[in-house]
C-alpha cells in the first residue's frame, strides 16, 4: 500500500482554512498515487482548540468539513482528526476522534483513548474516553469504532497521539491501565498509525522515536506517525512525522517545523524520503522562528517592535524575528539613559545593521527626569533603591507599546527563562509586550542559540562584544546581573533541578549546589509567582516552561528554605 502521512498547519477554530488544507494535501497524495493520506489529530479544528470546543458552531463545522472530505476522497482515502459529537447523554460533549473516510462515507471511526490531564494537557474538559477495540457501529454512521479495519490489503489500526503513549518504561508518562497499541495488534493489526498533535520540546522527538521502535518491536508491527506541525499560542509543533519498521528502524522520515507530505510504499519502504532534523541549539532556533511567525501571522500582524540594548536576550530575539518574519518587517528600538554605556548603543546599531532592521534611537533621560522630578516629594525621606531602577524600565515599556499601537505592530519582550524564573524582571516595564519569545529559553541556551545563528550564516550576525560581556541591565553605575543573582550556569542548573526534575533543596544540595545560593534562588521563584502570571505568553521549548502547563498558587506558603 503507497500511503502518505501529511503534517498540516491548523490555526485554531478557522475550520474552513484548515479543511483547505487537508484537501490541498489530500489533492497532492492522490496526485502522487497515494491509497491512503493521513492527517494529524484535530486537523479540521486544530489542536489544542480548548474552550472552542464548547461552541456548537465550531463543531458543526468540522462535522460539515469532515463530510467534504469525504466527498474529495476517491480514488485515495483519508484518515482525517476531528470532535466527533458524543451520542450518549452521558459523559462529555465530544470524542477526539478519527475517521476513516473515502466516495463521501465514513468507512471506520476511532476514539482517543487515553485523555492526558497533565503538563498542557486538559482533554478530559472536553473529550469522553473512547472504549476498548470492538467492532461496535457508530449510531449515526454505522461504521466500526475502535477496530481493526480491512484496507488495500492489509489490516489497519488507528491511534490517536497519547494512545500510543502507554509503554511503562517511559520517562515521566502516567501509568495506564490499558495499551491501545496492544489492543489493536491482538485483534489483527498489521500496521499500526497514529495521528497526533504532539507538542515540541527539546529532545520530544527521540522519545517519540524510542517510544514507537519499542512498539514496533514488541508488537512485531510497522508504525506510522503523523503528526501537527506549527505554533499555536505558547505549544509548539515540530511535524517529524515518521514510519519505523518492526526492528525499529525509522525508515522513512518527513521534515522538522515545516508542513510535508511524506509519501510511503510500505511493499518497497526503502525508497522513502529520510530527511535530516536539526538538533541542539540548531532545533531551538527553529522551534522559535517557526513559533514566532505563526504567532504573528495568527494574532493578525505583520510586523514586530523588539528594544534593543545592546545585550545578548535582545539580540537574540531580534535574530529570531528577522528570520521568522523578514528584516523589513522588525523594528529596533535603543532606548539609551545616562547610565547606559557606549558600547550598548555600538552593539545596539550594529546588530540592526547586521541583520538589515529598521532602526530607532529614543534616550528616555528627559522622560525619566520628569518622572523623578514629579515623584521626588513623595519619596522624600526614603534612599534610592530598586524602584527608581524599575521606573527606567518603565518608561521604556511605556515607549515601545506606544510605538506598537501607533505601528500596528506586535511588541516582543526578550527577558529569558533564568530572569522570569527568579523575577529578574519588571512588571509594565521590560515585561510589556504581546509575546515573550525566548521566555523558555535558560540564559545559558540564550548563548548556544546565538552562537549557531552566527555560524550558521558564517558571518557576525549577533555582536561578538554582546556575546562576550557580563550581562547587565544597566539600571544603575557599573550594574551587572551578578550583583543580585548567582552566575547563570549555577541558575541554570538550580532550575533544571528544581523546576523540571522536582528535586527538593535537600537533594540540590546533596548534588553540590551551595545552600545559600539554593535557597535564596528557590526563594525568588516562589516570590515571582505572581509577576510571571502577568506576563506575556510565550514560546514552550523545554519540557517543563512557565506556562499554562505549570499551574502554582501565587497566595501561598510553601516550605522556607534556610
């Protein structure tokens, strides 16, 4: 059987956009003489669709898209992720759902299984569990739900993303009761594909990879996975879609944060595409490119406005934005006060040069002076201190979300994850913005990332000074980040800890992290809840961000550390 699995770029709720898609796939599978075209989960609405479920109009429109798919589905049949209306008065609205469809029916239905509730996942808000295999029929289509399926020869089984998610040797995965993958092969499958919509984080796609030759191996079945490519708000998708042999062997393989159709001849599987993934620091910088256009082009914009300092974070984030969205379509902001060095505004032009933006220089001291002047009563009595600091970064938001609105422009703010982790940020001041785009992104990445963009257009893109200098704010006389947090490389490594492998203080520690140091940072964590519940979305690349996936009580008293 010549099948193709086709990773789509949904945006959510636009239904009639997405069904355009699949049938542009589907058109595109039947051209190359494909039987079969698989889409991922959710492809007609888009995942995560969240409280759109909800709307009854939404979900007569992806019923209404699936039945014209069915119609364009001919000579080639499709596998198509969509919110099948749950029957039964019992139970939730909706399954997460797949249909088999070819000549305008419905040949099979599957129903997601296994409904993750952990990390960014909500589906049991909206979805009812599928059951068990059987060979039981839908009321309204009177096809199969959740069987093995006869199709060109071979007998098919279809699941759905964390279906497949479900063997116990894998890290940090709930305990199922039940193996779908398992199910589908005792009563006859011969191949088994899952169609998902798998967020991104670094390193996701060898555990998928591990994950899918550990069933394959086991089961003594090929598998096939197709899956949702794109950003849609903070998730990221990186597509990857993929077939592994029953040895384990991935043979063929699909692109990496980009939409592809990936054609497969499962009686001559070695003439398949296997296309290279980037890895590293190489697999970030694309991860946030791709994030960083589909944000704005989704969010209805066109162009940006980033503040430059001179520092490496907003370098970074103004690399990033010329290449998701074009140099002429970003502008640089410098924004220098009297305690601002000369080698900041240098590196500030330097690096607009580089990268060919639009470029402005607006000092704020005469701004910041009438500030001071206006509040100077009130303070009286009282030494300067973090406020007057705060006040600078202030009127800087101030500025650049006045250039914003009068440009039409989406502003990005570029504090990293080490900063908003510890609240080395200031809310309505540099936390202004529409999306923070590196805000997942530890400071010790920040450089690695900046490095490769640099080596990878072989030229001084990012300033090598931004690079090499201590990190400042330069709020104050001879400021750097070290007067008020550890060195980053020790930041980074508390919050590895702490924040992603749960460790307790105790066990930092143990590991030979400095108890001062240990308990000061975990301190600043616990006391920035509430800024970073303010802040910005933004753009998930490691397994555990500060996002919608992290959900902490900011009216709290958890242990103290001394």
């Amino acid at each position: 059987m010549k099948l193709a699995l086709i990773q789509t770029n949904p945006t959510i709720g636009d239904v009639p956009g997405n069904a355009a898609r699949v049938l542009a796939g589907l058109k595109q599978a039947a051209e190359a003489g494909a039987q079969l075209a698989v889409f991922p989960e959710q492809s007609l609405i888009g995942y995560p669709a969240k409280d759109l479920l909800l709307r009854r109009e939404i979900i007569d429109a992806n019923l209404q898209a699936l039945a014209a798919v069915a119609a364009a589905a001919q000579d080639c049949a499709a596998i198509v992720g969509f919110a099948e209306r749950n029957p039964q008065a019992r139970g939730r609205p909706l399954f997460n759902a797949a249909a088999l469809v070819q000549r305008g029916r419905v040949l099979a239905l599957w129903r997601k299984r296994l409904l993750p509730t952990y990390d960014v996942f909500d589906e049991l808000r909206y979805f009812e569990p599928g059951g068990p295999t059987s060979a039981t029929s839908s009321a309204e289509t009177a096809a199969p739900v959740n069987a093995v399926v006869d199709f060109a020869g071979l007998r098919l089984g279809v699941t759905i993303c964390e279906d497949m998610w479900s063997r116990e040797e894998m890290p940090g995965q709930p305990r199922y009761d039940c193996d779908p993958v398992h199910d589908l092969v005792a009563t006859g499958a011969q191949v088994i594909l899952n169609i998902s919509a798998s967020p991104y984080f670094l390193g996701k796609h060898a555990l998928r990879l591990e994950l899918l030759a550990g069933h394959a191996r086991t089961h003594g079945v090929p598998l096939l996975f197709a899956n949702q490519v794109g950003g849609n708000d903070e998730l990221l998708f990186d597509g990857a879609s993929c077939a592994v042999a029953v040895d384990g062997r991935v043979i063929a393989q699909a692109r990496a944060f980009e939409e592809d159709v990936l054609l497969l001849d499962l009686a001559a599987p070695g003439r398949a595409r296997l296309e290279s993934l980037p890895t590293g620091p190489a697999e970030v910088h694309d991860a946030l490119v791709m994030g960083l256009r589909d944000y704005v082009r989704k969010c209805g914009f066109r162009t940006a406005v980033v503040g430059l300092s001179g520092g490496i974070d907003s370098a970074l984030v103004a690399a990033l934005a010329a290449a998701a969205l074009g140099p002429g379509n970003v502008h640089g902001v410098a924004m220098p006060s009297r305690f601002s060095s000369a080698h900041s505004l240098a590196d500030a032009q330097a690096l607009a040069a580089n990268l060919g933006l639009a470029f402005s220089v607006i000092p704020i001291e005469p701004m910041h002076a009438a500030f001071e002047q206006s509040l100077t009563p009130h303070f009286a009595g009282r030494a300067p201190d973090i406020t007057d600091e705060n006040l600078q970064a202030r009127v800087r938001g101030a500025i650049l979300m006045a250039l914003s609105n009068k440009l039409g422009s989406l502003l990005l703010t570029t504090g990293n994850k080490s900063e908003l982790a510890v609240g080395y940020c200031t809310l309505y001041g540099d936390m202004c913005g529409g999306l923070a785009v590196i805000s997942d992104v530890p400071k010790t990445l920040v450089y690695d990332v900046a490095r490769h963009i640099n080596a990878r257009a072989d030229r001084e893109l990012i300033p090598q000074s931004s690079l090499t200098k201590p990190p400042s704010a330069e709020l104050k006389p001879d400021q750097t980040d070290q007067d008020t947090l550890p060195p980053y490389d020790v930041l980074d490594a508390i919050l590895e800890r702490y924040e992603v492998q749960l460790q307790t203080a105790d066990e930092l520690v143990a590991a030979g992290l400095e108890r001062r140091t240990v308990a000061d940072v975990l301190r600043k964590i616990q006391t920035s809840e509430y800024k970073r519940q303010q802040a910005a979305p933004g753009l998930k690349v490691t397994s555990r961000a500060f996002g919608f996936g992290r959900r902490m009580p900011i009216a709290a008293r958890p242990p103290r550390w001394a």
